[in-house]
C-alpha cells in the first residue's frame, strides 16, 4: 500500500490539500465510492497543482452498470454532472464529471485494479520521481503546466525522454529504473 492509497495525509497537506480534504469528506465521495478502492489520483496529492487542476479519482469496478447506478445515485445532483463511456487503451471506462463547491471532481472507473490504471501508476511513479529529484523540479513541473502541458508531457520533457508518447514513457522509465 502506498502513502497516497489512503486520503489522510491531505489533512496536514498544503491548503489545496486540506481543502480537497474537507470537500471528500464533508460530501462523503470517497465513503459513496468505497465499494470500488477508490483513490485520490492526479496533481493535488503530488502538489503540483494550478488553477485548473481537478480531483481525480480513480476506481475499480467489476459490474459496470453497478458503477454508473452507485456514481449518478450519489453525484448526480451535484452541478455540471456529466456521466459518459469511452474505450482508454482498450479498456471499458466510466467517466463522471461534476462540481461540488469551486472543485471540478472527475471520477474515472475500469474493471482494472486500481494499482494497474495508468492514472493510478503515472501519480505513484511522479512521486517518487518528486522524491528524488527536489523542489526545484517540482517548481519547473509547475511551471509547465501553467504553459499549458499536461503533467506527464512535463515529466516527459524534464527527464529528457524520448519516446513520442510521454505515457508510455513515463511507464518505462519506471521499468527501467526498477531494473538497474
């Protein structure tokens, strides 16, 4: 299990942090998703975060159709909610958007352990990256974010790689981090 599997360090977190904290707790997201391992995912528990940044939520459903009823039964009455399907990587998924007070939640869910979705896996291996690499790194991912980049695109750039698809890169790098 991970630091980040569990929402509780965001309590003694940044302000975002212990705000996104109040939000998930005070609406009880987490609690109405607790069937499905769900876990906070994304910029905001690696304090990297701007302006734009959302809660991502990822989950692991085995019935879908139980997914989607539990997800609208809770969520849907919040503003802006937005429930939709789309195949991701070859993967049935179930996305759910919506605002609970100035936060945009997306709620991400596959009939893949959470451990095995690459939001989950991009966030674990950007924070032990985070880890290693310092502040100064963090404020450069930061940086380029607010230029407009996507997270893993800014990793992708700061470590130098190279493959054309900075997902997949971020993956192998782990891999061949692991290795050596």
């Amino acid at each position: 299990m991970h630091k980040l599997d569990n929402i509780n360090y965001l309590k003694s977190g940044n302000a975002v942090q212990q705000e996104a904290y109040r939000i998930l707790t005070v609406y009880k997201v987490i609690h109405h998703l607790q069937n499905f391992t769900p876990v906070l995912a994304g910029t905001i528990p690696l304090e990297i975060n701007i302006d734009t940044s959302d809660l991502d939520i990822v989950c692991y459903w085995q019935d879908k159709q139980t997914f989607k009823d539990t997800v609208s039964q809770y969520f849907s009455s919040f503003k802006n909610y937005n429930l939709r399907e789309a195949d991701i990587n070859g993967h049935a998924s179930v996305i759910a958007n919506f605002v609970i007070e100035d936060f945009e939640i997306e709620i991400f869910g596959q009939n893949i352990p959470v451990t095995g979705q690459y939001g989950y896996r991009h966030m674990v291996i950007e924070y032990d990256i985070l880890q290693q690499k310092g502040e100064d790194f963090k404020d450069r991912i930061i940086e380029l974010k607010k230029q407009g980049y996507k997270t893993e695109p800014a990793f992708a750039i700061l470590l130098g790689l190279k493959n054309n698809n900075p997902y997949e890169a971020l993956l192998d790098y782990e891999l061949h981090k692991n290795q050596h």
